[in-house]
C-alpha cells in the first residue's frame, strides 16, 4: 500500500504514539539492535504502512530505451545511473511506489532510492565491509525522509544521507554512486541503447499514476515533518545540492530556470552546473506525464585533460569555450573535438529545500548567478 492511501486521520495518530512505541519495534523488529543508534528514537515516525508495506524491487527487469517509449513518456523523470560502459534508467514512475531498487551492474551492486516526499533520488553502493546488503522500507520517516533497513541485520538506515542510525550498523555510512535525474528523452538520446528499468516488478501498481498530487506546490508544508522550517527558502521549492570537502552549495532552480549554466568553484574544485527545461514534475499532476514543466539540473567538474573549461549556452546548447564542442545535460561532449569525452560529476542532487536543509543546515545558498 501507498503512504497516500493511508488517511490523515490514521496518519496523526500513528505519529502521536512514534516516541512511545519502542516495545512495538522490538516485537516488529527482533533482529533489529535498538541499544545501539545515533538518533533519537523520538524523531522517526511511521509514515503509515508496515514493514516493507512499500515493497522494494528485488529482481528488477530492464528493456531497452526503444521499447520503453510504448509506456515511457519523453520528459517524465528517470534516474540515469552509469557504471563503466553501461547506463541505466530507472523511472520515477515505477520507484513512487517501489522507493528501493536493489541492482547490480557487473560487480557493483547498487540500491537506487527515490523518496517522493523530499524529492530525493539517491544512489549506494550495496556493499558494507565486503558484506552485500539487500534493503527494504521500514515504513518509517525521519524528517519526512524514508528510513531504509538492510534484510541483513535489520539496521535502519536515512535514505539522505546513507548513514545507519539504529541498529549493528549504527554511524556506518554507505559509499554514494553519482546519478542525475533528467527527462526520459534525454537519457534515450544519450544511449539509445541504454536498459530502462521495466514495469515488470511483480507487483500491480498503477504505474505513471502520482499519488501524491499536488504535493511540490512550493509553499506546501511537508508531509509528517515536525522540525523547524528553515525559512530562507520555500519548503517544496527544488534546489541542486552542490558539495565539495564537507562544503554545501544550493541553487534553487527556480533561479536556474533563467539561468541555464553557472561556472563556479567550490572547496578549489572548478564545477560546471547544467539545466534544462521541460523535464515533467513527477509530484504535480495525477498523471506524471502531464506534470508542470520544472528544470533538469546536474553538475559536473569543469577539470578535463589537464585544462579547466568554462560554458556557456548558445542556440540553446552547452559549449565549452575552449574547443567549441557541444554538451550534453548528461556531461557528455556529442559534437566538436572533444566528442566522447565525459566529464566526471561532483557530488549533487535534486531535493526539496525542506529536507536537505533539515540534515545540512549550514550550507550556502546562492541567490543570483
């Protein structure tokens, strides 16, 4: 069952009797350390179903990017994961109601995660001190973010920042893959011969369906968050988080709607942002399809082959000064001298304002470009 399925009523009730409900845990959790955490037991709240009540995809199945477009719009959101020579995207359709895809790409086993309610597409590596772990949905928030747990230990884990805060792995923090999240079309143009996680799942979910209609409206406060707001941005408003050394950076994308790249340096790290519009909110609409138009937004060191690169936008494509080869949103050099050529990401992602100041409160804002 969907956390929107459940109602208000039994919702605020769940939440009234979080703190107390240790010996509940206990019985529901046997396996799970309680003795051992690094947050209070008080500020994880049910969101509404029971353990793996939202199920995790074990045995995910993929087609490729030309079959998808029978049931994949071009500009709904996917999470575009590359690892060596293989690419891979994961709709935001099938992940509203799934939240954890448990993957491996050749060696690398890998958990894709997309919490609807902070807006947070994540990516771990799976393995801890040589040991693959395999993760499923407590059914619990913290801060209004989905709280994972490992089939192994049954150590809780926080979904945003990949550390576990109850249980044997308490303070262990999983090693973050980079990702971005762009419109479908843009992954298909990339790597037309790319493998699209499939609706196969072995579940029947209305797949394409948002549950959670209406909910980015900016001013929107956040679903079961009771912490203080930070007020120096709108709750649900969509930043990208820029981070170099412990330093955190956000661009709102309403500001990068209007300003498409951004050549900055952070921590003695030269980055490069990229946005492009038209990409379909996948928390606007009843159907993700038809959802607002908001900006795609990545973010990529600027450093390649031992010289540093400035962009800028012409004729509606990215160009590096330097060469005069076109970008893609992706990184990727597609037309020009540098065609093939990759940039390498810098740590960063797409998140409601709410959630990544809640567990990063110090990080800079920037306000104009």
């Amino acid at each position: 069952m969907n956390r929107a399925a459940w109602s208000v009523v039994a919702l605020l009730a769940l939440a009234a009797v979080a703190g107390a409900q240790t010996e509940h845990d206990r019985r529901e959790w046997p396996k799970t350390d309680f003795s051992k955490r690094t947050v209070d037991l008080a500020e994880i709240e049910s969101g509404g179903p029971p353990k793996d009540g939202i199920p995790a995809i074990d045995r995910p199945r993929f087609v490729g990017a030309r079959a998808a477009r029978a049931w994949l719009k071009a500009k709904e959101p996917v999470i575009v994961l590359r690892i060596g020579r293989e690419a891979r995207a994961y709709p935001i359709q099938i992940l509203m109601f799934h939240e954890i895809a448990n993957d491996r790409i050749g060696d690398t086993p890998v958990a894709v995660t997309f919490c609807p309610l902070c807006n947070a597409s994540i990516v771990f590596d799976r393995r801890v001190a040589g040991r693959v772990l395999d993760f499923g949905t407590t059914g619990r928030l913290r801060y209004s973010d989905l709280v994972m747990y490992d089939r192994q230990t049954e150590s809780w884990w926080q979904q945003f920042t990949g550390k576990s805060i109850v249980g044997q792995y308490a303070g262990t923090a999983l090693v973050r893959l980079p990702s971005e999240i762009v419109a479908f079309e843009d992954f298909a143009a990339a790597y037309p011969t790319g493998l699209v996680l499939s609706r196969e799942t072995g579940h029947a979910r209305p797949y394409g369906r948002n549950p959670y209609a209406g909910y980015d409206r900016i001013d929107q406060h956040p679903f079961l968050f009771s912490a203080s707001l930070d007020r120096r941005l709108p709750p649900m408003e969509r930043v990208l988080s820029v981070s170099v050394g412990g330093r955190h950076r956000l661009y709102p994308l309403s500001l990068l709607e209007k300003h498409a790249v951004a050549n900055r340096e952070l921590g003695g790290v030269p980055y490069v942002v990229f946005a492009k519009g038209g990409m379909s909110s996948p928390l606007d609409s009843a159907s993700i399809a038809d959802g607002k138009a908001i900006p795609a937004a990545t973010a990529f060191d600027r450093r390649l082959d031992g010289r540093t690169l400035e962009f800028s936008l012409r004729e509606g494509r990215y160009v590096d000064a330097a060469t005069g080869s076109e970008w893609n949103i992706l990184g990727e050099a597609t037309a020009g001298p540098l065609r093939g050529k990759r940039l390498v990401p810098v740590e960063s992602g797409v998140h409601f304002a709410f959630a990544w100041l809640a567990f990063n409160p110090a990080s800079e804002i920037v306000r104009e470009l």
